[in-house]
C-alpha cells in the first residue's frame, strides 16, 4: 500500500524555524515528483513546494519564496521542507503529496495521490 | 483570493445531481488539464479526477469531470449523504509556475 507520512510540525515563534519531513512506503521514490500543499485552519488547498525525481527542478509558492527550501533523499524514500522566518499566516496542516502522470506539470497531465495525513504546523507567540 | 474560482457553497436533496464549477483563464485551465480533490470531514484531500474526466480506480462513476476552454465542472449525481464534503478544482498555472487551486465548494446533501 502506498502511503505518505509526515512529521516534524508543532509550535514555533514567529521568525522561528521548523523542518518537515515526509516519509513514504510501498512505491520507489525515485520515479516520482512530490509536492507539499498546505490548508490553513478553516481555509482551502494552497500549493507550497514541488521538487522533481532528482530534484533537478523546484518550484515555490511566490508566499514561501526565498524562506521555505524543498529537498529530498530517494535513499531514505523522504522529501523535507524547510521552513525559516515563520509568520502567523504559515500556521497550517501541511500535506505531502505524491505526483503522478508526468513530472512536471507544464509538460504534461499531472496529479496528486496520494496525500500523507499532514502535520500541523502553528506559529505564534 | 483563489485565481480558480469555485462557489463557497453547494447543496442538494438525495439523489439528485449537482454540477460545480470552476473556472479560470488562459494560463492555468486554458492550457493545462484539471484535477478533482474531495476532502471529508476531518480528513485529508484525496483525488477524485484526474486529467479533467478521469476517475481513479475506486472512484464511483456517480462522479465525473469536464472541461471547456478556461472552466472545468465536476458532476455528481445520484447524490448520497456519504458525498458530504469540500471540493476543489486544481490546475497547473504557466505564468506562476505553480499550482492553484480553487477556493473550495462545500457540499451539503
């Protein structure tokens, strides 16, 4: 059964720091894209960050540009995301994602699937 | 604000069938195929459509999806109470080189 499973999220001062992991099961990392979408509380789906099956290509949210990095290790079947210079508004349930169909999305049909469970992440005083 | 725009709200009796729509412009849903994602209560987004009318294996063909030059819809009929959930449209944007995806539209049955 393929599955996604994040952790790594909690409570973080504003400016403060925080990495996500992701770690996936039953599918070779290494022939898939993953992405990390994000929902804050009581709000709709935002993209954040997608990284390609050798990172050769990512992209970002223009939100999270230039503070949050995407990374990956195919060894350990894990992608990451590194979140520096936290404000209130990244406060969200953080989900990773899977993508299927081609890698990247400007050169074919691609889609997500399927999400890990998320992690929450909250950032406040 | 959402650039994909859905309506917040949807609702209809058993049953019947209901049609969500989400539209956008030449740079996202003009160009690029959409996807589906339902999320139930207190659970995370999971795929509905893919490639603007795929159903993945699993998915009841109650549900299916359409496009049409920068508007996608996703129909379901036969509704049930068990569809009770948030919907939201996604596609790939050119000029953002990224995702977007739709504000979401609640389901009420």
């Amino acid at each position: 059964e393929v599955q996604l499973m994040e952790s790594g999220g909690g409570l973080v001062k504003p400016g403060g720091s925080l990495r996500l992991s992701c770690a996936g099961s039953g599918f070779p990392s290494t022939r898939y894209a993953m992405d990390w979408v994000r929902q804050a509380p009581g709000k709709g789906l935002e993209w954040v960050s997608s990284i390609t099956q050798s990172s050769s290509y990512i992209f970002y949210a223009d939100s999270v540009k230039g503070r949050f990095t995407i990374s990956r290790d195919n060894a350990k079947n894990s992608v990451y995301l590194q979140m520096n210079s936290l404000r209130a508004e990244d406060t969200a349930v953080y989900y990773c994602v899977r993508v299927r169909g081609q890698q990247l999305a400007r050169v074919g049909p691609n889609w997500f699937d399927p999400w890990g469970q998320g992690t929450l992440v909250t950032v406040s005083p | 604000q959402s650039v994909l725009t859905q309506p917040p709200s949807a609702s209809e009796t058993p049953g019947q069938r209901l049609t969500i729509s989400c539209s956008g412009s030449s740079s996202n849903i003009g160009s690029n195929t959409v996807n589906w994602y339902q999320q139930l209560p207190g659970s995370a987004p999971k795929l509905l459509i893919y490639t603007n009318n795929q159903r993945p294996s699993g998915v009841p063909d109650r549900f299916s999806g359409s496009k049409s030059g920068t508007s996608a819809s996703l129909a379901i009929s036969g509704l049930q109470s068990e569809d009770e959930a948030d919907y939201y449209c996604a596609a790939w944007d050119d000029n953002l080189n990224g995702w977007l995806f739709g504000g979401g539209t609640r389901l009420t049955v």
